[in-house]
C-alpha cells in the first residue's frame, strides 16, 4: 500500500529545500531589499542608525536559512510534537 501522505511529504521537502536559496538571496541582495522596499523603522531604532535595516535584512534571510535546514531535516515537526503532544489524545 502506498503512503497517502507521499505527495504531501516531497511537497514540504521542496519548500523547506527552497528556503534555503531564498534566504541567501535576503543575505546576498540586502541593498537591493532597501532600495526597493525602504527602511524597516523598527530595525533602524533598535539595531542600529543607519545599518539597522541592512542588518534586519541579512539577519532574516539568516533565519529562513536556519529554519528551512531545521524543517527539512524533521526537526520543526519533533518541536511541534513536544509542544503539542499534552493534548492529544493517549494512545492505547
């Protein structure tokens, strides 16, 4: 019998898998995120003057890097289960 979760599974491979070029592309082409997209005002007041938003921009492209390698290698769906796991229901 066949998985019925197969097409599921090999879909959320690919999208962790294309997390990764997208957040090189947030880390590799920041300058062009603030000549297109502007200033993050947030970043500018609490990670620096006038490098805040660069920063803000290289630091997500950072996590999406991260989370997708955590993603594809199983490691978000074991913290969603530890989280979650207390309410559902015992098995017998």
């Amino acid at each position: 019998m066949r998985c019925p979760y197969l097409i599921l599974h090999l879909i959320m491979s690919f999208l962790w898998f294309l997390g990764i070029p997208v957040g090189a592309i947030f880390v590799l082409k920041t300058e062009w995120f603030v000549q297109n997209f502007g200033k993050v005002a947030w970043a500018e007041e609490h990670l620096g003057y006038e490098g805040g938003t660069r920063l803000f921009y290289k630091l997500l492209g950072l996590a999406i890097i991260l989370i997708s390698l955590f993603g594809f290698t199983g490691g978000v769906q074991s913290v969603v289960l530890s989280i979650f796991a207390p309410l559902l229901p015992k098995g017998q």
